[in-house]
C-alpha cells in the first residue's frame, strides 16, 4: 500500500481536474447529462460533494473511536445535497471536497499512524480511506469529463496507484453473480497482464 501522502497527492490532482471541469458552467450545462445515465452533471457533483463530507464522519469516527457511520447518518446528507439548485451543488461540491482534503492534510503524523475503523467490514487505516476516496473520486471526475471531451480517460495519477487495489475494491462493493466467474483482464497504461494460470 502506497504511504498517504501518495494518495492525497493524487486526490488533490482529481479535484483541480474536477474545479477544471466545472469552472465557468452554466446551470443549464450543469443540468445537462453526464456519463452515468441518470445523473446531471450536478447531480454527479452532488454525490461527490455528499460523498466528501460523508468521508468526512468517517474520519471522525476514526479519530474518536466511535463505529463507523451507516445508513442512518447517510441519508440526512444525501437529501440535503439533493434538495441543492444545480449551481449550489457544483459550488458546494467544490468547497466540500476541499475541505476534505484539508482535513486530511491537517492530521498529524500520530493521528495518521494510529487512525483505524471498519469499513465495509473490514478495519481500514488512512491511506486505505484515501484509496476508497479516489477510486469514487476519479472515476466520477472522468462521468464529467467525458461528456466534454469523448476521450477523456481517468486521471492517470489515479489509475496508476488504484490499478493494482482493483482485487480489493471488487472483494468490497462487487455482488456474487452466482456460479463461479474466472475474468482474465490486459491493461495498457499502464501494462498489466494476467498471471500464468498454475497447472
């Protein structure tokens, strides 16, 4: 696993990509499609904007020692940030998720090294709630900038380090598809190729 600050420095390359994107958008641009077919541009923002402060209790949680937020605590903030015009999403969104950055930033070495929680069943530390942050964030990102430009792709800084947690990142949020299912994936940029199956 990479060190933190690895993953936050790509973090913050995501959301200047993100400010990039967004800056100078109309309403009605906003309001317009994005990639994930039943999301707006702002509505895809509000998920990020949402998703940043709900990283947020989990890093207080952490901190504090307290079980991890669930459903309860989630579903204030996601009609609050639905209930947002589609211009106060994309504002909000932007300070939300620089705000979650700082907060990131702000804890110290003894902090970092000593923060844990179960998440999704499993006790994760920081640079793990970091991963779990970009893989959202990047590829969320990407939902609007394709809609910009047809060949986007996903912030390389974020494929780089997230390529090689996809196993775990699958063993998270992937549903069983009820009888065994081998996947045998090649990548280019970066180059991956299937391990040799053992006899």
């Amino acid at each position: 696993m990479p060190h933190l600050d690895v993953w936050l420095t790509a973090l913050g390359t995501s959301h200047r990509r993100l400010t990039g994107l967004v800056a100078g958008l109309s309403a009605e641009e906003l309001a317009g499609p994005s990639y994930a077919s039943e999301w707006s541009i702002a509505q895809e923002l509000a998920h990020i904007g949402s998703g940043a402060e709900i990283f947020g209790l989990f890093i207080d949680a952490g901190l504090a020692g307290r079980p991890a937020p669930g459903a309860d605590e989630f579903q204030p903030v996601w009609q609050r940030w639905n209930a947002k015009s589609v211009t106060d999403q994309a504002g909000d969104a932007l300070r939300t998720d620089a705000a979650l950055l700082a907060r990131f930033d702000a804890l110290d070495d003894e902090r970092r090294r000593d923060w844990t929680l179960s998440v999704f069943g499993t006790d994760q530390g920081l640079a793990d709630l970091a991963r779990l942050r970009l893989g959202e964030h990047a590829v969320h990102t990407w939902d609007i900038a394709v809609t910009r430009d047809r060949h986007a792709t996903v912030e390389p800084a974020a494929v780089e380090l997230l390529i090689d947690t996809l196993g775990q990142t699958a063993a998270l949020v992937a549903k069983p598809p009820g009888e065994p299912l081998r996947v045998s994936v090649t990548t280019q940029q970066p180059v991956r190729r299937p391990r040799p199956r053992r006899p």
